[in-house]
C-alpha cells in the first residue's frame, strides 16, 4: 500500500492532540502519538513529567524510529503522525522528503502560560518555535509547501480550517473529524496524564475564547524570542476565513 505520511510539527499546548482525535476519526487513518518523545528525552536530557515511562514505552534511537515507525508498515492509506518540533535534536531530517509535512502554531501569548502549568519557566528551545521556523524554510527549500495551521483559527473554524486543510493533502474531508468520544484515544502516548486533562473532557473543539489572565511579567522575555518566529509562520497559516 502506498500509504500517505503526514507529520504535524506541532509545539507544546497547541491542542495538537485534538487534532491527532480529528484525524483518529477519519475512516482511512491511522494515527501515531509523538513517536520521538523517547528520542528526545534520552538525548536532550529533559526532565518531562513521567520521564522514565516515557522511556520504556517508545524506541530511544531514533533512527529506528524513523526506519520502523515513521516510515515503517501501516495497515491504512494514511499515517499520521502528531510531533514535537522540539523533539528533533540530533535528527537526519531527510526523511522528511518522504513525508507530508504540516505545522501547528499558537500564539506565545496564550501557549506559554499554559506550558508554565507542566514543565515551569520554558525557553525559546521549549516552544519548538524557532525549529519550526527552521523547518518551513528547509522544506521550502526542497520544492514543498507545507500547510500552516493556527490554533485560534482552527477554533474559530473547525470544519472549514480543517476542510482547507484536506483539500490541501488532497483527501476528502469527513465530518467525523468534527467530534469524538470523551476519555481519550487508545493511541495516546502514556505521557498523557500529564499533558492531556482538557483534550481528555472535551467531545470536540471547543469554542476559542480569550485568555482573561494577564500575561505574566516573567514569561515577558521569552515571548519576545518566541514572537518573532510565530509571526514568519502565522502568515502562512490557514485562517477562519480564507
């Protein structure tokens, strides 16, 4: 089978997951949960939340990774695969020509107080912003044209950002992309009790709505690295009304 392999570069609280149930409801899809978290902890060092079962629960090389999960066997016409932009350190990135390569972003305004609720004060390196900065123009470079999306804008408008996007990879949408089944996927990562409460009581995507908290002075610097890149990106995304 010729199967269609699409990564979603995604960075932390970027309701990556809700969109990895978007694609776990569509009929001809098999998803994958951050396949290179093992990877990335191992070389990176990190101290994630749930480190050690993070570790015994995926391959730590990722080499192997990519040879036998990321490019390995699956049973459906399409594979999709949610990851971490930050998860590529010490990565040969040419296997990207062989894939569909996507991004997910959301402003740093409302992304960093949410990352500050798992891992405390993040860097720039946190965010994976500056990765996937990198990442469009390496792949542009090559003669692809990866399809952005943008959290706020993917919840003003589910169906049509989410419809664009499929006309983008050339499948069909389906409405049972809209909706799933409270509780979780039997595919999430065991990393999930720590990262994944709301997408966990949620049947759908919720409606946006503005963060009411003030942005807290501490984070200030690190959101002045991070905008930078998140505005070179934002203006390729997919928006609610295009």
């Amino acid at each position: 089978m010729n199967t269609k392999r699409i990564c979603l570069w995604s960075g932390p609280r970027n309701i990556s997951t809700a969109v990895m149930y978007a694609f776990g409801q569509r009929s001809d899809t098999e998803i994958i949960d951050e396949p290179l978290y093992a990877h990335y902890l191992h070389v990176s060092g990190a101290m994630h939340p749930g480190r050690k079962a993070v570790m015994a629960s995926l391959p730590i090389d990722g080499t192997e990774v990519i040879r036998d999960i990321i490019l390995g066997p699956c049973s459906k016409p399409i594979l999709f695969m949610k990851q971490m932009a930050h998860h590529l350190v010490g990565i040969d990135r040419s296997f990207m020509r062989k894939t569909v390569n996507i991004f997910l972003i959301r402003d740093p305004k409302e992304m960093l107080p949410s990352l500050t609720k798992v891992i405390g004060i993040p860097t720039l390196k946190d965010t994976g912003l500056k990765t996937q900065a990198d990442l469009l123009t390496e792949l542009q470079e090559i003669g692809q044209s990866p399809s952005i999306l943008d959290a706020r804008e993917l919840l003003l408008a589910p169906k049509h950002v989410l419809s664009t996007l499929c006309d983008r990879l050339e499948l069909p949408f389906e409405e049972s992309m809209l909706s799933w089944e409270q509780g979780g996927h039997p595919s999430d990562g065991v990393w999930a009790p720590h990262w994944y409460h709301n997408v966990h009581l949620s049947n759908g995507f919720a409606p946006y709505t503005p963060k009411p908290e003030p942005f807290p002075q501490v984070l200030e610097n690190v959101l002045s690295e991070c905008l930078p890149y998140y505005e070179v990106l934002r203006a390729y995304a997919i928006t609610s009304s295009s």
